[in-house]
C-alpha cells in the first residue's frame, strides 16, 4: 500500500481520540485517525454508555417488580419479567447508533480512518496493521490516545466464569448469584443493576468501605439502597480465588477467616491500567510518570510532535477529560494559544443514588491551607424529589469562609448526574455563594437544593 503523509496521526479512537481528531479536521489539519475495531473506544463501546443502559434497563424493571408488590402511587403492575437477550440487542442498538454517528462526524472533518493495529516505528511515522497488509503513516504530529484496559488479578485470570467489565455489560443470560470483586464505582453501578434484574449480589472490597475515594456521608444513602436491594457488602475483605468445586468464589474476611460465598460469575472490577504496551512505545522512550505517559499543561509528551491524552495520561481516567484534552491538543497544533487550565473535572457515580462530586472537597480545601465553610440541603425538604418518591440524599456546597468563592460541590441523589454540568459551571466561572443564593431557580427542581444549601451557609435557608 500507498504511504500516507499527513499533519496529524491520532492512536485510538475513543473519546479523546475521535475528538481530538474531528476538531483537526475541523481546523483544516491533514489528519489520520488509526483505530483497531471501531470509532469511540472502551467507552462507548463496551463501558460507559452500555453500562448506562443496562442501568436504565434495570431501574425501569426494578420499579415494575416495585408497582406489582404494591406501592404508595397507586400504580399496580403483575408478573414482570425481562428477556436478557432482547436488552442486550437494545443496549448494542444504541452503541451501533453512537459509532456510526461518529465515523460520519469523522468523515463529515476529512479525517482519513485507518483501521488496524498502530505501533511506532519512530517518533514520526507508524505502521498500521490493517486487513489489507502493513500501511505506513509519517505524520508531522501523533497524539496518543490508547486508553486503559482492566486490571486482571493473578488469582482470578479473566475467562470462562470470571468477567471484567467488559463481558459483564454482554450476558444473555441472568446469573442467580454474582460475586463483585472491587466495590468503586464501576463494580457498584454493574453489581447494583444486577441485583435489580433479580441477580443475588455480593460486593468483596478491600478497602474498609466501598467507594472508598468518596467520603462516608455521600457513600450513607448508597450503602442503604445495597441493603435494601439485599446485596451483602465485604469491606476490608480479598478475594481469594475461585472455590475448588468451581461452584463459589473464596473470600478472606476481615478477621482472618476464609468464606466460599455463592457465585455462578464473578465480575472482577480492580481498577483499569493504562494500555502503554504493543504499539511500539518502547522505540520512541518517552518519559513515564509511574505507569502513565509524562505530558505538561498542553498534552506534550517529552518528545517534540508527540502528545498523549486521556486515561494513558494518568487520573482521573474519565472520558470528558479525554475529550477536553483532544480538543485542546487539536488547537495547538493549529497554532491556536491553549493551555489546560481547568478548575474541575465532574466525577460521577451512578450507582443508586447517583454520586457527584466537583472540585474540591471540606478536606481538601483544608489541606490545601484554605479556611472553609459548607452547607448542605437535603432531598427530604425538597418538594420534587418528594414526587419522585426518592427523598434519599442532599446537596453540599464548600466555599472559601472569607470570600464565599465556591471551590467544591458534592450531592448524592436520584438522577443527580445532570446536575454535574451546573455544579462545574458554578465553580469553572468563579461564582460566590451570592451568585447561586441571587439566581432565581426553578421550582419545583433538584436544582432547588443547591440555592438551599448556599442560603444556608450564608445564614438564612428558607425551607430548613
């Protein structure tokens, strides 16, 4: 085949990948996106949109079985029931939409889409093992963007009855009982919509509480709902390895004892590494941070035309990040003056209730030598999360105790993740407690909850 030459080459196709290569595109940059199987990557192939699905799924069947044992809205339902195989067929209906859509985007920008495995020959020019042979990229500037894999425990290798999340998000069929290795947020969202599609559900975490990056007030109403939806939680707890009948998983307890608990899968979620090895790395000798690829405020790497970004970059490995840092390493290229400069990246949890923290915490702030104050509002005086019927959770803000610079806001509650964009608004803008207390919000909303919790620590919340 032909040599290609072009201004740009992106290594990956996930969410920073793509869209550090349509924004090239855009900006009239000669470009060449290589991807081994499809546009959109770990997350929206086989992470963060078909784990959502599989939750809405799950959420919608769980209030069916809800109505028909009789609720307090006078709705009743009887024998429900959910065919698997036919959910999994939506939830790959949506992911085929969403990689479709973004191959037109990509071609829509003049981005040249080569698919095949890339690896380095050197600093400048990569080869791409595609179906057709080896095909030759010399590109002026490469961004890479490889993503993370999961990681795998030598005591339970991924195959056959042990799962990352990868296959977790692909069964046809409903295991009885399930065992959760690692209790973040990834292990939580899977395990908690298993329990809701009639999975018994156990959550092994070593830490001495799940969601142990969280702290233990937003992390009380999720514990509850586990409980309520009869998952039995671990903590301080390993795993093992697969019990020698091969019909359970052995767990060592926090007191030293061993227990076989019942799992017909195991769903192994420790945590992702990033994917820096079988692309040549090793030939251009980049600097590392630890594990991941050094970069500087505008994604270079140690190597001149070389940029990195996303998880392969470091935390917090989230695809919003990803996709901020593609753009901006787009624009340099062009020649535009751009510089990371963001004050926060929303994390979400979507578990149930929902977790969101933006910016920074009380802790945080305080060991950062800044003075604070915070306020929160909780869901159980707020009239629209009363019509949901899930008053469980609040909202919390932090803000600096002289200037009333709002430097944090942390909520747990029922579909709060669409708050997550107001919340970085607030923060990425500078506003001040009177700026969010001034800003008349609509009611009856969640959004409510956040003008309370301002007022609050300003000294005159109005329903509480």
């Amino acid at each position: 085949m032909k040599d290609i030459t072009c201004k740009v080459a992106v290594i990956g196709g996930g969410p920073g990948g793509y869209v550090a290569a349509i924004r090239a595109g855009q900006l009239g940059l000669d470009t060449v996106l290589i991807e081994k199987k499809m546009p959109g990557g770990t997350c929206l192939t086989v992470g963060c949109i078909p784990s959502k699905a599989l939750i809405h799924a799950a959420d919608e069947f769980s209030r069916l079985r809800h109505f028909a044992d009789g609720g307090a809205m006078g709705i009743t339902a009887s024998d429900p029931a959910i065919d698997l195989r036919r959910t999994v067929e939506w939830k790959d209906g949506i992911v085929s939409r969403l990689t479709s859509g973004v191959a037109g985007l990509l071609k829509k920008a003049r981005v040249k889409t080569v698919f095949g495995t890339a690896r380095f020959l050197d600093g400048k020019t990569i080869a791409a093992e595609t179906d057709m042979g080896e095909q030759i990229i010399r590109a002026e500037n490469v961004i890479i963007a490889t993503g993370s894999v999961p990681v795998e425990l030598s005591a339970l290798p991924f195959g056959g009855r042990v799962m990352s999340s990868t296959e977790a998000l692909a069964l046809t069929a409903m295991p009885k009982t399930l065992a959760v290795v690692g209790g973040g947020y990834i292990g939580l969202e899977i395990g908690t919509a298993y329990a809701k599609l009639g999975a018994s559900v156990t959550v092994v975490e070593a830490a001495e509480q799940i969601l142990p990056l969280y702290d233990a007030e937003l992390i009380r109403p999720v514990a509850k709902r586990l409980q309520e939806l009869g998952v039995r939680v671990l903590t301080g707890a390993s795993a093992k390895g697969l019990a020698p009948d091969g019909e359970g998983l052995v767990v060592r307890r926090a007191d030293g004892t061993d227990e076989t608990i019942a799992a017909e899968r195991v769903l192994v979620t420790v945590g992702r590494r990033p994917l820096t090895e079988g692309f040549g790395l090793d030939e251009i000798r980049l600097d590392m941070a630890g594990r991941f690829i050094r970069i500087d405020e505008r994604c270079r790497t140690s190597m001149r035309g070389v940029y990195a970004i996303g998880d392969v970059t470091g935390e917090p490995m989230l695809a919003h990040r990803a996709m901020a840092q593609g753009e901006m390493v787009a624009e340099i290229i062009a020649g535009l003056r751009r510089g990371w400069d963001k004050r926060c990246i929303p994390a979400v949890c979507f578990t149930d209730p929902e977790i969101v923290s933006v910016g920074r915490t009380a802790e945080e702030a305080r060991a950062a030598g800044l003075e604070v104050k915070t306020g929160s509002f909780p869901f159980q005086a707020n009239g629209r999360a009363m019509t949901m019927g899930r008053e469980d959770g609040f909202i919390r803000v932090v803000c600096e105790a002289n200037s009333h610079l709002v430097l944090g806001i942390q909520a747990v509650g029922a579909g709060i993740s669409e708050l997550s964009t107001a919340f970085a608004q607030a923060i990425e803008m500078g506003a001040r407690l009177e700026d969010i207390a001034g800003t008349i919000h609509a009611h009856p909303t969640l959004g409510e909850a956040l003008h309370e919790a301002s007022l609050r620590i300003l000294g005159h919340a109005l329903h509480i």
